[in-house]
C-alpha cells in the first residue's frame, strides 16, 4: 500500500516524511515527494506536465530512505500544473501497484509596476495600477481618525467598491498625489510607487511603504500569496505580533502569525497572534485577515506575507494608524477591533489554582488555609474536576443517563466520590469572598470504552452536524497531539452552541459558580475543514479560538448577569472583546517567568490588555 500526504495535517513547524516538499511549491523550489510503499523493492513516480490526461509524463526513480519510506527528488520545476501517481514493485515479482494521482501548480509572481491613475470619491481615493498585463487596485478609505485602510484588490476583486469613511481631499501634480482626511496624510509617488503615510504636516513617524506588491496567480488567474513591503529606519524598532515570549523589538527575526500550541518554551511561537505592528515612531500596521501571515523584520525592507484562499478575487486589507505616541496608535486599534470588555471587579483580585486540586477535600482545604493565613485569593481555578469524558459532569457522580439532545440538573446527580457535594464548596468558597472557575475544552473526547451519556451526546454532535467537518461531510477528527481523535465543536452552528451550553447551564444556574477556563482552541488542523458559517479550514486555524472564546463569553456573561468571566489561552485579532486571557503552559522556573512577563506586554501593546500568568 501506497501512503502520500501531500499536505500532512498543514503543521507549519513538523513535516511527516509521507508529504511533498514543499506542501505549495512556488517558483524556484526544489519540490520532492515523501510515500511509504511497504514491502516494496523498488519505487517510482510519474510526473504529468499539464492539464491534459495525454499530455508529456516522465518517469523518476525514487530513492529508498529505509522502513519503506521513498522520497522522489523532482528538482526545480517551471510554472505550471503537475500531476503525478507513485508506484511500487515488491521483490516477490508481484504486479506494480499505484497510487491515485495527486496533483498541484506552480503560479507566477506579478508585481506592479505602474500606476494607471488616482481618482477621489468623497471617502475614498481610487489607485488604478498594473502588474504587466493584469490589473489591480488600490482602494485608500478613512474610517477612523488618524487611520488609513489600504486595500490591495486584484483580479475580479478590483472592480469591488471601497468601505465607506471619513471625507478626504485630493491634490496630484505630474508625479505626486496627496490625499488629507482627518488625522491623516497619504503622499503616493507615482513614478517610483513609493506610498507614505503620516500625520499631516509631519514629516518624521512616518509609515514608508511601497506600491509594489506582488502575487502568485496560475495560468487559469487563481492567486493565493500577496506580498506587501514597508522600510523602516535604521533605529526603528517594532512592537506587537500579539503575545511574544521574547524580547519586545520584533526587529530582526521571521514572525508567523499563527495560532499554535507549543508547549511550554514557546519561543518565536504563540497561542495569541495578532497581525498588528507597532512602531515606537507612532505608526502602526494591521493586517486584516483570517489567513496565516508572515512578517519578515529581518532587515530595514520588511515584507508582509499571506496565503489567502484561492480565488480569481483576492484582496489585501492593509490599515495603516498614525498618532501621537505609539498608544495612541494601540488605542486606535482597539477602536477598530473592538473594545475591550472589562472584567467584573472581583476579577482583579489574585487567583489561585494547582492542578493537584483534582477533589472537593484537597481544594477546600486550599482555601481554608489561604483564608486562615491572611492570603490574599479572590478566584480559585478548578481544572481536574469532571469526569474527563463529558467535561461537564462531575468526578464519581452518578446518574441516569439521558437522550443526547436533553440535559441534565444538578438534581439528577447523586454526588460522591472526589466531589460529594459540589454545591457547598462553591457556597463555602462564596461565603470567604472566593469565585469558582471551571476548567473547559471544546472538543468531545474520543474514549476507548463505552460511556453511555458521552455515546449519546456524541451521536447528537454527528448526526446533527455540530461538529467540525472534512471536506467531504464526515466528522473531522483533531489530527493534533492533545485530545487527539476527538470531535471539534463548531461554535459557528448557533444550534450546537446552544445544545453545547444546555449541558453546562446548571453549573451556574444550580451550582452557582462564575466562570470557565476556556483551554485549547488550537487544534484545526488542515486547510480543507470546514464550519457551519463556511469558514474553511486555511481560516479556521486562527478564528476558531476566538470564536471559541467569544462564544464561552456570552454564555457565561448571559447565565451570570454580567458578573462572570472567562479564562483563555487562546485568540487572534479581536480577542480583547473577550476577556481574560493567560500565558499557557509553562515551566515554574525564572526564566519562563520572565518570558510570560515579555508575552503579556506584547500582548498589551496589541490590544489585549486583560491578561495574566
């Protein structure tokens, strides 16, 4: 049997052997094609050129790299589309057998080179521009003082109308055209494609970009990545990228923006991405997309880099903010993104949690010692507290089951065990000024026995498609190393959410406690999932931790009068509307310390100032 994963699961950091090299190759890569071809003595590929099922093939021996694993080494390969079937022969003189045929293109780059004309609207200017024989637009909106939104539209997308804003003014001369609105001045020169944007009358702090973007588009004009440029000065430094574990200037370094799971020393990696820059010259720079991103800072040119969702219609949303102080330029974007939502104030006070607190005796005694030794403890965090197959029913109790589309009450439980009654620890906690958290996870674990409530609930999930889903409709199962196997709410499905919540409500409706740690948010793994809302699986890899967030929010803000909160590890632009949110995982050790401090600043810098350790 033949194995070729051309995609993996789109882990951006660890590669099976099983995959192409890489996964989208572009112009200039050398491309080779890991299988498994178990028992085989010898292997090969063949590679068809074209779209046609007649068109040229050649033949390419694959190299046998031990445990029967091949890798076919194809070289650079020039623009246009490929497909290939791998084949094996075992040395038992058996027939060949063959693969499927995969297949993947390579585009070409276009970059602008000329602009074609510059045209104003009451609220927006028009930048009519061309890459060779295609054509692009630039549509320059206001919507917001001090800030400027850049969109880059290409391909069909270049006849779509700009967002609407604040009024503008324009003014051109042979080379140069200057377009004011409030709070902002944008000068695009037409002859070198340099655009700048800054406050007006103010030459310093400002944002140097450039109209030279390029992209990736097939012969059929498909395009996927757009790369944009902006200098910076030599002793500029940036800020933000979201929640980062090292030092604050992003200078220097490749930056993802991804969310990812790593755990513990994180590195240049991140629960929280945003794709938002600031400059300590009062400027700033939002990326609006869902997609994953790149920002190369390594050197004074810095590129920004998407791979947006195939289309002949693709765009590039660029915001650039100007201020004062480089808060401003955070205040600014807060605005844009969404206000903060404050916490309650008990929120404030120190938390408490141990994972060893896995029983109502040994939690309860945490906080009778606290109380008794005049520790300050506000909230206590209860991770190991269900049964670890619901995740919403406590340890040891028991219980009728019921059909999966119903939920349960407190009083359908008979409490024991570890948690014998779960009702008095949270009045006890209350009654010393303590809040109660309980710790979540959005996914249905797969179990290796049978648990008649989980199996009920679980068949309500697939038949009802409240599940995350694989390309082809079936239930998609986390390909990730945590909860692997297990079914992924689709928090998207206003029906699932509510069936989802139901089982969770006497928590606070009988039990009375004022929170969720929401855990995990990571795991969507690969570009072709898809939710209920349409989202795919290339979009879903940062939006669903925040979907996810926002959606334990209301639930907890709704059953607890506006008096609860969540606890996150996870999110992406947006996520301060949603608060709090903590570090992950990490050692109890100085150094780690010291890089959660760099992470939450980070984090502040990017909007996301209700944040902990």
């Amino acid at each position: 049997m033949i194995v070729h994963e051309p995609y993996g699961i789109d882990d951006p950091y660890k590669r099976a052997a099983t995959e192409r090299f890489p996964r989208d190759p572009q112009p200039g890569d050398d491309v080779a094609i890991g299988f498994t071809a178990a028992g085989a003595s010898e292997a090969w590929l063949v590679l068809r050129e074209g779209t046609s099922p007649a068109g040229p093939s050649r033949r390419v021996a694959a190299s046998a790299l031990g445990d029967g694993l091949w890798r076919v080494d194809l070289g650079v390969l020039g623009s246009g589309a490929y497909a290939y079937t791998l084949h094996a022969r075992s040395d038992r003189g058996e027939e060949a057998s063959a693969s499927s045929p995969f297949a993947f293109e390579i585009g070409s780059w276009h970059e602008i080179d000329a602009v074609d004309g510059v045209t104003l609207d009451d609220t927006h200017v028009l930048v009519a521009l061309r890459a060779g024989s295609m054509a692009a637009r630039l549509h320059l909106s206001f919507p917001a003082y001090g800030t400027c939104k850049a969109e880059l539209s290409i391909g069909a997308a270049s006849t779509t109308n700009a967002a609407r804003g604040l009024a503008c003014t324009l003014s051109a001369d042979a080379h140069l055209a200057i377009v004011t609105a409030p709070g902002t001045e944008v000068v695009i020169d037409t002859r070198s494609l340099d655009m700048t944007v800054r406050r007006p009358g103010r030459d310093g702090g400002a944002y140097r970009g450039t109209l030279r973007s390029r992209w990736l588009a097939t012969a059929a004009g498909e395009i996927d990545t757009i790369e944009t440029s902006f200098t910076v000065g030599p002793s500029e430094w940036l800020y933000g990228l979201g929640e980062r574990f090292l030092d604050a200037n992003r200078r220097g370094r490749v930056w993802d923006v991804r969310v990812y799971e790593e755990y513990k020393e994180q590195g240049a990696r991140t629960y929280l991405p945003v794709p938002f820059l600031v400059s300590n010259e009062s400027y700033g720079l939002w990326l609006a997309v869902d997609e994953p991103s790149h920002f190369d800072l390594t050197s004074e040119r810095c590129s920004v880099v998407t791979r947006r969702l195939p289309s002949a219609a693709v765009s590039l949303p660029l915001h650039v903010i100007v201020g004062e102080r480089p808060y401003d330029v955070t205040r600014a974007f807060v605005a844009l993104t969404g206000e903060i939502a404050v916490p309650p104030p008990w929120a404030f006070e120190p938390w408490m949690s141990a994972n060893t607190w896995n029983d109502q005796a040994t939690a309860i005694e945490a906080v009778r010692r606290t109380v008794a030794e005049d520790v300050p403890a506000g909230v206590i965090v209860i991770e190991a507290w269900s049964d670890e197959s619901t995740f919403y029913i406590f340890n040891d109790a028991e219980y009728s089951p019921r059909p999966g589309d119903e939920a349960l009450r407190a009083d359908d439980f008979r409490f024991g065990g570890r948690w014998p009654d779960p009702k008095a620890f949270v009045d006890e906690c209350h009654a010393v000024g303590v809040r109660v958290l309980l710790w979540q996870i959005p996914v249905h674990k797969l179990l290796d026995a049978p648990h008649a409530q989980h199996d009920l609930d679980e068949q309500v999930m697939i038949d009802r498609g409240y599940c995350i889903l694989n390309d082809d409709g079936t239930p998609y199962r986390n390909a990730g190393w945590w909860f692997t196997d297990s079914l992924v709410l689709d928090v998207t499905n206003p029906a699932a959410r509510a069936w989802w919540f139901a089982k969770r409500r006497y928590l606070f409706d009988d039990l009375h406690i004022d929170g969720m740690k929401t855990d995990g948010g990571e795991h969507l793994w690969g570009r072709h999932l898809r939710a209920f809302d349409g989202s795919r699986g290339s979009t879903l890899v940062n939006t669903y931790a925040l979907r996810y967030a926002e959606a334990y929010h209301h639930f907890v803000q709704e059953a607890t009068q506006g008096d609860g909160i969540i606890f996150s590890r996870a999110g992406y632009t947006g996520a301060q509307r949603f608060p709090a949110h903590w570090a992950g995982d990490e050692d109890s050790t100085w150094n780690a310390y010291r890089a959660s401090v760099r992470a939450g600043l980070s984090a502040g810098v990017s909007g996301i100032s209700m944040w902990s350790w």
